[in-house]
C-alpha cells in the first residue's frame, strides 16, 4: 500500500485545504509559503497507473470539496488540494479493465468540508467508475483471490463515515483499521508496528501497518526547503525495509503495509515476497 497515495500531484496555486487550521491558511496566502508546504504534502512520486503497475494494491485517500466552488466536485486533499477523485478513480479502472484478475483496496478515511450531498454525489462516482467490479460487504475470512475472479468483483471501498451503512458496496472503516504511530524517531515506529501487529484482531478485519514517519512542527521549521523525502524518508526507508523483510503474513501477522515515496526502494516487490512464506507453509502442512 501507499501512504497518501494521491500526493503525488498538490496544486500549489490553489488555496489550502480545510484539512488545515486558520493559522497555516492565514500564512499560505505568501506563494512561497505554498511552495514549502507543497514539498511537505507530496509523500509519493507516482501516479496511481505508475503505483498500480509497481504492485500497489491498497490506496490510502483523504478528500474534501473546495470551499467556495460551485458544484460538488471531490478532490483528493493533503495540506493542499489534489485532482478531482473522478479523475482519478477512471484511472484506476482503465488499469482494472486490462488486468481482470487484480484487486485494489481503496480507503477513504478522511472527509473535509462535506455533507450529506457531497458524500452521495462521490458515492455515486465510485459506482459510476466501477459497477460490477465493486464488492459487497462480505465476511472478511470469505474475500479470497478465488473468491473475487468468481465473481468478477475487483475493488473493496473502505468507508469511514456513517453513510456506508446505506450502500452495500461500501465497507465500514473498523474493517480497516490502520493504526498509526505518529513519530519522526524510526525506532519508536517499529516499536509501534510490532505492539500493534501483537495486538490487531485474530479475525474479521484487514490490518494496515502504516511504515511511515510523521513530521512535526519543528521537525518542518528546521528543514523548511528539504521537505520530508530528504528530511525524513530518505534516511530512514532502508530500516523500514529491514523490518518488512523480517515479518511472516497470515493470522496476527502483516497484512497490508504502507509507505511514502514506494519506489525508492523495492518496497512493493519485498512486500509481495513475503506471500511465498504462505505458500512454503502450505507446502509443508500437504
């Protein structure tokens, strides 16, 4: 998985997002100020095609409409606004229609500046982009790969608001949990990944495990032009990736894991390497 997985493109010309409080709004009308936050938002580098052909299959999405703009368009949001959610959700199915044996999980678990209308209307948007291919809230343990080809079905959508309850293709977000450890110091981070994954549900949610270290205030005053790849990623991705080579998948093991910037290292290939441990197992149990 990719961790803000629609970074990867920020407008810094238009004006902050909701998602940010009064002060940086009040600050980010200097163009530079925009500038620096651009390079403090973007936490990946490809676009969702590019992400989906280097083995991405969980999408991590944060959306909001533009306070102000007529209509009820969605964007996708982090500090500053996205594309529109339409954009890329279209994407995402061109990739689906060529490869009909692939699965993607796409999270919405952030909403900005958007009510009950706004959420019908994106709603409607991610049936319109998908249709049959969407799955319906199922028992968790029943969602095989053979499951999914049986039926044709090729996208989960996870939904973190009360309106899932209204539309049987949309999964409630506690099926999702993703705890997130909210550090710069990589130590503590694995700490976290490890007491978490101790502690995640035996049965009937996915997990994420979000490899991701989180910038602070000062953390961004001190670097303010390296912005977070250099300050943060960067340094510290190698022993994220070492973590990831040591972890087993199955019950009470990883499930999904998620990065910045997937392609500085061979995150997504180490990721999908550690099914062959599911296979060694089944080989050894006939």
């Amino acid at each position: 998985g990719s961790h803000d997985s629609f970074s990867y493109w920020v407008d810094e010309k238009s004006p902050v997002g909701p998602d940010q409080a009064t002060a940086i709004k009040r600050l980010a009308r200097i163009s530079l100020v925009r500038k620096i936050m651009k390079k403090w938002s973007v936490t990946q580098n490809l676009t969702f095609k590019e992400q989906l052909e280097g083995g991405i299959r969980y999408f991590d999405l944060r959306v909001s409409s533009k306070p102000g703009e007529i209509g009820q368009e969605i964007y996708f949001i982090h500090g500053l606004f996205g594309i529109k959610v339409w954009d890329g959700l279209k994407e995402m199915n061109s990739f689906l229609e060529q490869h009909p044996k692939e699965v993607i999980f796409l999270d919405f678990n952030h909403f900005y500046a958007m009510d009950d209308s706004h959420h019908h209307f994106l709603i409607n948007r991610i049936r319109s982009a998908f249709e049959s291919k969407l799955c319906r809230v199922e028992c968790v343990e029943y969602v095989t790969l053979l499951y999914m080809w049986e039926k044709k079905h090729q996208v989960l959508i996870f939904y973190h608001h009360p309106l899932y309850q209204e539309y049987p293709f949309l999964w409630p977000g506690n099926k999702m949990p993703a705890p997130w450890a909210n550090t710069t110091n990589v130590h503590k981070l694995l700490q976290f990944l490890e007491t978490t994954l101790g502690e995640r549900s035996r049965y009937g949610t996915f997990h994420v495990s979000q490899a991701i270290l989180t910038p602070r205030v000062k953390t961004i005053a001190r670097h303010l032009i390296r912005g977070l790849k250099n300050t943060l990623v960067h340094r510290n991705l190698p022993m994220i990736l070492n973590w990831v080579k040591a972890q087993k998948p199955g019950v009470m093991g990883v499930n999904i894991i998620t990065s910045d910037f997937v392609e500085l290292v061979d995150f997504a290939a180490t990721v999908i390497a550690l099914n062959d441990l599911l296979l060694e197992e089944d080989d050894s149990a006939t």
